[in-house]
C-alpha cells in the first residue's frame, strides 16, 4: 500500500479544517448570526390559561319586612288603600315602606315568580292583597327599555301558587334590579290587631333558554 507523506496528511488536515470552518461560519450567516439558533433548542413558546366559571343563580330581596304600621281605617264600603307604590303618604296614618326590591346576584339570566296567602285568610273576605312589578330601581331591568318589557305591571291578586312577575331578569349591571310592591285594601270591618303574612315567597329559576 502507497503511503501519504506528511505534507500530503498536513494538506488534508488543513483542507478539512478548512471546510468545517466555511461550513460553521454559512450556518451562522443563514441563522442570522444568532448563536442560539444553532443549539436545536426553540427560543419561543406558548401556553394555555384554562379557567372554568361555573353558573350561580341567586337573588337578593330588600327589604325582608314591608312594614306598613299602624293606622286608621276609613269609613265607608270602599275600604282604606294604601301601598308601596308612588310618592306621598298612606291614608289613615299607614307607613308608605318601600317595595320589595329583588336584584340578580348571580350569573345566570333569571325568571321570577312570587306568591303568597289569600287576603281572605289572614285579613278578612272584604279585603283586597295585589302586587305589581315595577322598574323602581333600574329603568332598564326585565325589558324595560326600548322594547316589550317582560315584567308584570298590572295589578294582580296573590295567589297560593307562584306568579310570573318577570319573564327574564339579567345579570348585568345596571339592569339586574326589579321591585315588586304592594297594594291592600283593608275592609272597614277589621278589628283592631296587627295582621301579618308570613308566607310571601320570591322564587327564581334560572333560564335555561327564553324564559
């Protein structure tokens, strides 16, 4: 076998060092001379941030207690008025107690319902026991606003089972509050006592399409 001399080895050697180096420095040109690029390892990444919220429904109601006092009754058959509702004073002496205000505390969209005893139970056949929905406290709660409005404005008898009084009470902000007030009409043959409903129920459902 035919050797190499030395010279011959040393010119190889270079020749090889020599295109590992142009090799090196080309790389470094095409990575745009960032030395990090050339360690295989990525310089940039990303993430994911998962939160899940899950759905609330839940309501406030103020005041717990519509304390209307004590009073005189009217003569006459027509009975003494007197309510939650508007400005001015009750007959007779009553307290005019501010409504009661039901506001969405939860996330979900909701429907609310009330009822409560027969006036002729706790007061007496010749009396009268209604509630109206009204936006007292928000203008643009229920549908309030600019368009048909879902809340029950018209008078209405309680009743032992529960009545729609809004259709959809929304979560946000500003448009989460609705009121409920109280009308009665006390028959002019009551006797003198305090008489009380305990059993008025506000009760919401949560919408789990339109209500």
């Amino acid at each position: 076998m035919k050797e190499f001399s030395d010279r011959t080895v040393s010119v190889f050697l270079i020749l090889a060092l020599v295109s590992v180096a142009g090799g090196f420095f080309t790389i470094l040109y095409s990575a745009g001379r960032d030395l990090s690029a050339m360690t295989g390892f990525a310089t940039t990444g990303s993430a994911q941030v998962n939160v899940t919220v899950d759905a609330t429904s839940a309501i406030t109601i103020t005041p717990a207690i519509i304390e209307f006092g004590s009073g005189t009754l009217t003569s006459g058959t027509a009975g003494t008025a007197i309510n939650t509702s508007g400005g001015g004073s009750n007959v007779g002496g009553f307290s005019k107690p501010s409504p009661i205000n039901v506001t969405n505390d939860g996330n979900t969209d909701l429907n609310i319902t009330i009822n409560g005893t027969l006036p002729s139970v706790w007061l007496s056949s010749g009396s009268t026991y209604e509630w109206a929905g009204a936006n007292t406290t928000e203008a643009g709660s229920c549908g309030g606003t600019g368009g048909f409005s879902n809340l029950t404005t018209a008078r209405t008898p309680f009743s032992a089972s529960l009545t729609r009084v809004c259709a959809n009470l929304t979560f946000s902000d500003g448009t989460d509050s609705i009121s409920i007030h109280i009308f009665l009409n006390l028959t002019s043959s009551l006797a003198p006592t305090t008489y009380t409903d305990t059993r008025v129920l506000v009760h919401a459902d949560r919408c789990t399409g339109p209500c």
